[in-house]
C-alpha cells in the first residue's frame, strides 16, 4: 500500500492581552484571603457574599435549634418523662415531634 500525505492546514488567532487596572493598596489588604493569596473581590460581589454567610449562618443555627428540640421532644416523650409532664406540655412536646419530623 502506498502512503498518502495530506497537508494539514493550522488555523491561528491571536487575541489581545487582558488590561485589568490594578487595584490599589488598600484594596489589596482588605481582600487578602485565608490562605494568603490576593484576591481582589469588587464591591457588587463582596456585599452579596456577606448576605450569603450570614444567611447561611442562620440556617446552620436554626437546623442546629430544630435537631436539638426534636431530640429533647424524643426523649421526654420516649423516656417516660411524659407522665410527668401537664396536659399543655405534653401537646406542645407532641407538636415539636411531628412539626421537626416533616420538615
């Protein structure tokens, strides 16, 4: 069999570099992150990402409130301590248990 050769043709494009205006000093020290690193955040991003901690700070707060409740639920209601307890704080202790159980 006889070879072939074909010629193959490349195809270049070259793009201009990426001017980025540097930031200055104070930004760069307020936007130093964890590991050291410069990280230049702009301020349309830095407020949301606070909102979102904070957000997300609640949330971790509020499911740590719920499991902790449900747990003290289950244990009075499978401890036995539900005898102990009067009518309205045995409903409120029921309603605990079913309202973390479907959520």
């Amino acid at each position: 069999m006889a070879a072939t050769t074909t010629a193959v043709s490349e195809i270049s494009i070259e793009m201009a570099p990426a001017v980025s205006e540097p930031a200055s000093a104070t930004q760069r020290s307020r936007s130093r992150g964890r590991g050291g690193d410069d990280v230049a955040l702009p301020d349309t991003e830095r407020k949301p990402n606070i909102l979102l901690r904070c957000v997300a700070f609640l949330e971790w707060v509020g499911h740590a409130c719920g499991a902790l409740s449900f747990l003290w639920a289950t244990v009075v209601m499978l401890g036995g301590f539900c005898t102990l307890l009067e009518p309205s704080d045995f409903w409120s202790t029921t309603a605990i248990i079913f309202i973390e159980a479907f959520r």
